[in-house]
C-alpha cells in the first residue's frame, strides 16, 4: 500500500488556478476533473485519492469560493427564472506580477 502523502509541485498551482477559474463546480467535481486532466494516461488508481487529495489542497490554497449576482431568496421571488443557474464561482488568489 502507498502511504506516502503526495505534494504537487510548486510550479503546478499557476496551472490549477488557471483550471479552477471562473468554475461552479463543487470542489470534489473540480478536484477529480483536474486529476482527470493532469494524469489521463498510465493513472495509478490505487494511489488516484492521494492526487485528489493534494490536488484540493492547491485549489484551497490558490482559489476561493465567491458569490455573485441575486441573493438566492431575491432570485426565488421573480417570475419566470432559469431553475438551475450557478450561485459560487472560484475566484483566483494568485496575482499577476508586475514588471
């Protein structure tokens, strides 16, 4: 069994912030679509959870959860509304250097 805790390399979380931005998905459906993206090919599935795991602990650490537009209860009172639209997005913590 593979107890080793894996790290993502430092030079990745430009990359992850760039996937995770402006996404709506839960972050566990965000954390295995990346996973999906960055090992689509000979993916360990006995060790593929510790990924999930180092992968969601960039996403936290490069990204957070902002909300936007209506108030969920503002939304719910107008007639004729989408019924499925998405109330957080994450946002980028990482900014641009300046030169």
């Amino acid at each position: 069994m593979y107890q080793q805790t894996i790290e993502i390399p430092l030079p990745y979380y430009d990359l992850i912030a760039a996937l995770v931005q402006d996404s709506d998905e839960p972050c566990t459906v965000l954390t295995s679509r990346i996973n999906d993206v960055l090992s689509p090919f000979l993916r360990n599935e006995r060790i593929a959870n510790k990924f999930d795991l180092a992968i969601e602990k960039v996403i936290k650490q490069v990204a957070h959860k902002c909300s936007y537009g209506l108030k969920q209860e503002i939304y719910d009172s107008i007639e004729h509304t989408a019924p499925n639209i998405p109330w957080v997005k994450y946002k980028n913590n990482i900014q641009k250097k300046k030169n």
